[in-house]
C-alpha cells in the first residue's frame, strides 16, 4: 500500500503506510529501503540515508543497500563516503550503478582514465543507458581519444533519441543530447 501511494505521488499517506508496515515487521529491511527511496524522492537525504543503513543493518549482504547510500551521498557532494558505500556494494555484487557512480565520481576529480574504466565496466553490465554512454565519451573527449568520443557519444546520442520518443516532453534527456551533439560539433541538431 506504502509503495502504491509512494507511486501515485500521495507521499504522506506512502510514509505513514510504510512506517506501519515496519512497525509490524521490524526486521523487514525491504520496508527500510522502500522507505528510503521514498524520502530520496522527497529530497529528505538524510532520512533517506537513515533508512537504507537501517536496511544494511538487517540484510548486510544486499549490494543495492549500499549502493544507494553512496548515491545519496553523491547527490549531497561528498564524494568520499559515496566512494566508501560504493566500493562496499560492489564487493557484494557488481553492479551498474556503483560503477557508473564511481565513473562520475573519478570524472569530477579529473581522473579521466578511472572514469572510463567505470563507465565500461558499467557498461558490461548494463549497455542500453544513453546517459552512461554520454559520461564515456565525455571522458574520452577530455583525454584527447577524438575517436572514441565521437563513437561513444553518436551511440549515446541515438539511445537518448530513443528515450525521447517515449518521454518526448523530457528537458533532462534533451538538455543531456544536445549537450552530446555540441560535442560532436552537430550545432544545428
């Protein structure tokens, strides 16, 4: 019920459904974690850290736990305990996200050879994210790889296309592929 209301943007009446749910099932760190990704959608980073740690604290094996604790860090610019999280989900599981994280992490610090080296590990497991394949070819532009770039960011252009046709009214993918077309010198597209 927690989620349903979560999903249909009744955000109160999501929060006191899950808190609820966890007061009769305390141990359940699924509830935990849904009610953290429902305070990240309220911009309440805090709580929303607060609950997925709770959710560590009853499934410490779940990578997707410590994941969105680095991302939450990330969206609150402290990089290094984003790293930390990071780096402790993917001990458990490989995943996506903490690689592609970890990619804009190490681009942000200029370290562009660690970022690409993210962004393709993100890439063996996930490979139809046009935003991954923008932040490549970005990091490929910024070391002087013209080629890559220019094939990295092509693909990444046509998968944001793709994305377009089903959000057409979306301004972050297209503010992300006319950010893509500059690059490529495409200034009318």
């Amino acid at each position: 019920l927690g989620i349903a209301y979560r999903d249909g943007q009744r955000f109160e009446a999501a929060e006191s459904a899950l808190q609820r749910a966890i007061r009769l099932r305390p141990g359940d760190g699924t509830l935990h974690s849904q009610l953290g990704y429902l305070h990240h959608l309220q911009g309440r980073r805090d709580a929303a850290i607060n609950q997925f740690r709770l959710a560590c604290e009853c499934m410490p094996d779940n990578y997707l736990n410590y994941s969105n604790i680095g991302g939450m860090y990330l969206t609150m610019d402290m990089h290094e305990e984003a790293r930390a999280m990071l780096e402790r989900s993917l001990a458990i599981r490989p995943s996506y996200e903490a690689y592609s994280n970890l990619g804009y992490i190490a681009f942000a610090a200029s370290n562009f050879g660690e970022a690409v080296q993210m962004y393709e590990k993100a890439h063996q497991i996930e490979s139809g994210d046009y935003n991954t394949w923008g932040n490549l070819g970005y990091a490929y532009h910024h070391m002087d790889r013209t080629e890559d770039a220019r094939r990295t960011l092509a693909r990444a252009v046509e998968l944001g296309e793709r994305e377009l046709e089903l959000y057409p009214g979306d301004g972050v993918i297209m503010v992300d592929v006319a950010g893509y077309c500059a690059v490529l010198g495409e200034r009318e597209r």
